[in-house]
C-alpha cells in the first residue's frame, strides 16, 4: 500500500522543529531546511521565509533568533547589521 503525506504537513513540522529545537542543534536545523526547501520547490509549492524574532521565540526552548527587531540606529548599514549581530540564521519560519 502506497502511503502519501501533505506537503503542508511536512512544513508545519519542520517550522515546530526551526523554531523550538535547542540552540546546539543548528546543524539539524540546516539539514531540515535543505530538505523542506527541495520538497517545497520541487511541488512548486515554494513562498519564501521569514527570519523568527524575539516575539516568536518567546515561548520556544532555544534562545537564539534570526532577526532583532530592537535596533537603534541612525544610519541604515548600521540598523541592518544591529538587525542580524548576533543571530542564527536557522532560526526562520517557511511560508
């Protein structure tokens, strides 16, 4: 018997796992994007990604984020960088 799962299904767990999993298991953190990321353009059912902040990471496991949303900055450079100093770029959410 041939047994299918819904691709939505496979993102949902993936986007639990980005974003509750321990900070040490960024490693694991990139091997499930790779694979969601070719399931999700292979079906044609890519729509990009956000990086997680500090609001979405408030009642995860893991304390790292990918994007700071407190910056203060005058100059734009700077407020981009403030934005992703001290970040993990696994931390991110697929749409």
């Amino acid at each position: 018997m041939r047994k299918t799962i819904k691709v939505t299904e496979i993102k949902e767990s993936v986007n639990q796992f980005l974003q509750d999993s321990h900070d040490d298991l960024a490693g694991n953190r990139r091997g499930a994007m790779m694979v969601l990321e070719s399931i999700l353009h292979s079906t044609g059912n890519y729509q990009g990604f956000g990086y997680l902040s500090e609001q979405d990471m408030s009642e995860s496991i893991g304390t790292t984020v990918g994007i700071n949303t407190v910056a203060d900055a005058d100059d734009a450079d700077d407020l981009y960088n403030q934005r992703f100093e001290n970040t993990d770029n696994t931390r991110v959410v697929y749409f």
